[in-house]
C-alpha cells in the first residue's frame, strides 16, 4: 500500500583541510587492503531497520498516521492457512530514520491491545477530520476492524460503532468515492461464507451502511482474494474487479451512482482463473489503465493489456510472455514503481518462494525484464505477502517494505532504492473533457482525471498535492482562483468548482488547467479547457420585505425550445406583469426591490395567479442564431396592492 514520501533532507556542508596526494603506487597498496564492500543492488535490504515482532504478517502499509511528514508502517498480522485463522496483534512502526532510530515499534502506545485476524489494512480520512484512519479486513468469520486516527496517530477501535456487527471472512478491502458525494466508501470480499463482494456506503461522518442488496449485482463467487478498485471503462467513476481463488474472475461496472448492478466475467482471459491479487495502471501510456494478476493454478502470471485505447471497445489481452527471463514462481503481490526514473512503471513482485523479491523493467513496449544480480533485489528466500512503496529515508527513491508470513521466519524487511532520484511529474492518464457549454449555472462544475507517478499500489499513487486552476470571465471582470483536484480512490481524482462569491456564472465563460505535484516537487499541468455557462438561474433570493413572491423556470433556454417560467405565493388570484430586462440590479423602491435594470427594460408580459397564488409561462426559445449569449433578466410584480418576486437570469445557450 502506497503512501506520500517524505520530503527530502538538506544535504550537508563539510570543509575539508587540503592533504598531499598519494603517489600511484601508494594508492593502489591502499586500496587493495579495503575491505570488500557490500553489493548494492536496485534494492537493498536494511537489516534491523524492521523492529517489532516476527509473526505472522498478511499485509502492509505505508503511511503518515503522526502527521510528521514522513511515512511509518503498519502491518495487519494473522494466521490464515486455515479456515478459522489466528488472532494476531497488529504492528506499528513509527519513522524515526531521520533521527537515526530506524522504524520503532510504537505498538502498545498507539493500536488498541486487540489481537484480530488481519489480512490486509488500507488507511483513509473516513470521517473528514484530516489524519488517516484504518480499517482491516479480518480472516474469520470474525468482526471486521476500523481503528480511529486522533490527530496524533493513537488509534481508538471503533468497528461496531462505524461498520456495524460485521463477521464475514473478509481477504481483503478497498476504498473509494463509489457514489461522488465526497466521502470514501468501502467494499470487503468475503473468501468462506456466500462469496457475495459487499459495498458499504459511507455517510460522511465515517459511518458505514451496508448497501449490497440494493447496489450490488448477486455474483456469488468463492475463495476471494482482492478487490481492485478503479475506472475500467474510462466512464470516470470507480468500477470493481473482484478475484479469487476460483474461476471467473469478476469485473462490476459502476452505474455513476454506486449501484454496480452489472457484472462480467467474458471480459478478464480465461487463463486469469484462480488468482490472488491484481493491479492497475497505464502500464503502456496508451490512457487506459492496464491490469496485472498472480496465478494460482499454473502460477503464471500475466500481464493484461487494456484494448479500450484505441479499438474504442473494452477487452483484455494476457500477455504472460510480456514477463521475461522468468515466471512461474507461487508469489503473492504486485507493486508499481518507476525503479529507473525513466518514466514508465516498472513491476514489483512479492514472491513467495523465489531467490529474492523480483523487479521487472518496463521497456516502454509492454515488456518487462526480470532483473538479476545487483539489478534487483537482495537474494533473500522468504515468504512474502505483502508488499509497499515509498520514500522511506527521504532521499527522492521509492524503498520497499515486505510483510512476511505462511512459512519461514516471519521476519518483515525493508529494501532501501539506490537508483535514480525521482524526477518524473506526475502523468495525467486520462482527463474528462467537457462540453463547451455548461447549463448550469448554479455549479458545480465538475472535472475528473485518472492520474498516476511513479509509484503505485493498491489504487494509490505518489502524489502528493493537486488543483484546478481556473479563470472565470464575467459581467463584473475577471476572476481567477484554485480548487482543489482531490483523490477519490482507484487513481481517480475529482474537482468541483463553485461559483465564487460576487462572481455571476450564467453568461460566464471558464478556462481551467489540473495540476499535479509529488512529493519532490515535480508538477505536471494539463492543457487548458475553455466552456461557457448557460441556462436559467435564480437570483436575489430571501430580499423579504414586499419581495416576497417566488420566480422560478424550467427547461431550456436553447433554440427552438421552451423556458416555462412559474411563479408562487403571490395571492389569490391576482394580475400582474412579468418584466424583461437586459440586465440584473439591484434598485430600492418604497414597494419593494426592483431586481431588473429599469434602464434596459425590454418589455412587460401580463400575467396573472390562480387562486392559490400561482401560475405558469412558456416562453418558446426563438431559432436565431445572433441571439445566442443574450441575457434577459426576469422579475414578477404583482398587484396584492404590491408584491415583487426574485428575480430568473436567462443567457441564451446555442
């Protein structure tokens, strides 16, 4: 699990006094008598960096729960060989490698004492208070955990009170705005009871309601492994990719709402059954995002590649030869990481029983060389489950962190990267483009982006800040400002722009870029998008006094159409006359507020209430194209002696 990097110490400054130069001959005495110096591979293991105890670990995460800037590690410890699995107590390692401790175990301090069945621990902000909480999904059938951050890292477990009483046998979870409203909502798989994937909407406080019978297709699957959240479609919301241990491997497609009421298994290849874990990225820079999936059963593992860009139709290709100069090992996790700041996401492997870790090179071509020797990792044979990435030490490289369990020591390790810095921005995979008019000029106006670094794992990338910046040209002047670009889960990231205090939208024309940065600093801008603003918009509203009358209108300010105005509260029946002008104001009478410029005023259309003090208009939408951009602003007066209405803003849309 991918958090943000540290950032990247200062180096230091040393004076150094002159000394005389050593003769050829001496030099080379000198040097012969050195001692060997370790081999520094791609990554290198830290022994004795990872302190605490050595048991049983499924899986890891890197991440800031202390708010210190630098990324510590917690790990979801239980034994599930089998059904029922073994309660383990969780570890936390603070980061203090910048003050030369190493990682410290902090577990008592920080975690409940609560032994649980953890298989895999993912870390957000589920309540909006700004620090990241956990949540692990548990072996079982045992209660599923969701441990609440303070500020300052001290967990307090808050399951039943967030999720409810949740026993399943959950082998993993993953995290997301499923719905768009904001908040990040959760889905668990369940490897032993009925192999229904179960989605948990969040309320917004960090309170979960569990929602798979009305959002979620019945797809009974056994023998669960991992749940994928991500955009396969490229329809910008967040679909599901549901593996396992069982043929059919599933794939849920979001409706926009969070209802995943369509699923397929057609789409993954058939050589992808009996799988433990998946990824996805745009492997292959092509804009659509890519997948890569561990085997059980011929334990071959796969590449597949996204046909989407440019067949224009969704379908996977598994390319097993895209992996050379080896496959076949029983491994158990893929990892993201740009190892060579080359630009282009090179392939983790946690293996299981391998001579080392394995770092395959993405040649740009959707190949990946096995690396061997000082290329790769350290050759260490042990059992790995888990695998993160991230700037552990704060020098600019990604290091790697594995949690080790099934057989062996159980001893978790850490590999610092010893190639390249990071220079590489971020790269937006795909942004949504949007209609050159808005009709809606009350907002929000939405964009969003699948984005990725340099490294990524389990939906997360390394990126540490995003906005959109944006210009807004109006009938005031200009003006101009930043929303933020925030993640939603899966690589996709959403902005909503809001009308801005004092600044009219309807008529308004909106130039916005999107903007990312990592954590060394490396930014990348999107070109800029233009779209006007039209429609029908309310205004002045809540004036009280006489202004008391209700204006509204309905449908379509486009050529050819109808706007259909209504007005409310007014009296029983009561004639009065809808004024139409060029222009909003804002003019104080003694009988009330005149909200149309009395300067521009185009014409009075008489109208009248019924008798509950209502009423309706159509106005037709004349086809002429030179009044395309034309504002008229609408205000009632009635008759009751004398009551005035808000006013409606209508810019004529093409």
């Amino acid at each position: 699990m991918l958090r943000r990097p540290g950032a990247a110490r200062p180096a230091s400054r040393r004076t150094f006094p002159r000394v005389k130069p050593l003769s050829p001959s001496v030099l080379l005495a000198s040097l012969l008598l050195l001692p060997a110096l370790p081999a520094q591979y791609r990554y290198t293991q830290q022994v004795g960096l990872v302190t605490g105890p050595t048991v049983m670990t499924e899986g890891c995460i890197l991440v800031d729960v202390d708010g210190d800037a630098d990324l510590d590690v917690v790990f979801a410890n239980g034994y599930v060989l089998s059904s029922t699995g073994s309660a383990i107590q969780p570890t936390i390692l603070i980061n203090k490698i910048g003050q030369s401790l190493g990682l410290v175990d902090e577990t008592a301090a920080r975690l409940p004492t609560l032994a649980i069945k953890g298989t895999l621990v993912v870390a957000f902000d589920l309540e909006g208070d700004g620090d990241k909480d956990l949540v692990f999904s548990c072996n079982g059938p045992s209660q599923q955990r969701v441990y609440v951050n303070n500020g300052a890292g001290v967990f307090t477990d808050e399951s039943v009170a967030r999720l409810g009483a949740l026993n399943i046998a959950a082998a993993g979870l993953a995290y997301g705005d499923v719905d768009q409203d904001g908040d990040f909502d959760l889905f668990f798989n369940d490897e032993l009871t009925n192999g229904q994937l179960k989605l948990f909407l969040n309320n917004g406080a960090g309170v979960f309601t569990n929602v798979t019978a009305t959002h979620v297709a019945v797809a009974p699957k056994t023998n669960q492994q991992d749940v994928v959240l991500c955009d396969v479609d490229l329809d910008f919301d967040l679909d599901v990719v549901n593996i396992g241990k069982s043929s059919g491997q599933q794939i849920y497609f979001n409706d926009g709402t969070g209802h995943f009421l369509s699923v397929t298994t057609a789409l993954l290849p058939a050589g992808t059954g009996l799988t433990y874990e998946a990824e996805a990225a745009d492997l292959d820079h092509d804009g659509d995002l890519d997948l890569t999936m561990l085997s059980v059963s011929s334990l071959t593992d796969t590449v597949l590649r996204n046909n989407l860009i440019p067949s224009g139709t969704l379908s996977f290709t598994s390319l097993t030869t895209a992996l050379t100069g080896g496959n076949g090992d029983d491994d158990n996790e893929w990892v993201f990481v740009d190892s060579n700041d080359d630009g282009w996401l090179d392939i983790v492997n946690g293996s299981l029983q391998s001579n080392g870790e394995k770092l395959y090179v993405n040649n740009g071509a959707f190949s990946f060389a096995r690396q061997s020797g000082t290329a790769g990792f350290s050759p260490l044979v042990d059992s790995t489950l888990d695998v993160a990435v991230g700037d552990l030490n704060g020098d600019g490289v990604f290091d790697i962190v594995t949690a080790q369990g099934e057989s062996g020591s159980f001893l978790n390790r850490a590999y610092y990267g010893t190639g390249p810095a990071d220079s590489q921005p971020p790269r937006f995979v795909r942004v949504e483009q949007l209609p050159a008019m808005s009709t809606q000029p009350d907002g929000p106006f939405v964009v969003r982006a699948i984005v990725q670094d340099s490294a990524v794992d389990d939906g997360e990338t390394s990126v540490a800040s995003a906005a959109m910046d944006w210009s807004i040209t109006h009938v005031g002047g200009t003006a101009t400002g930043s929303t933020p670009l925030r993640f939603r889960g899966g690589l996709l990231y959403r902005a909503e722009l809001l009308p801005p205090p004092g600044v009219v939208m309807n008529g308004a024309s909106v130039t916005f870029t999107l903007r990312a940065t990592d954590q060394r600093g490396n930014t990348t801008t999107t070109p800029a998008q233009t779209f006007g603003v039209c429609g029908l918009q309310r205004y002045a509203l809540g004036l009280g006094g006489a202004n008391t009358a209700q204006l509204s209108a309905t449908g379509t300010t486009s050529a050819g159409g109808t706007a259909t105005f209504a007005w409310s509260q007014t009296g029983a029946s009561t004639p009065g006359v809808l004024v139409l002008s060029l222009a909003r104001a804002q003019v104080a009478y003694p009988q009330g507020i005149l909200v149309v410029d009395p300067n521009l005023l185009m014409t009075l259309v008489p109208i009248a209430s019924d008798g509950s003090g209502a009423g309706i208009l159509p106005i037709p939408i004349p086809v002429a194209p030179p009044l395309v951009g034309l504002r008229v602003a609408f205000q009632g007066l009635f008759d009751v002696p004398f009551l005035l209405s808000n006013g409606v803003d209508v810019v004529i849309c093409p």
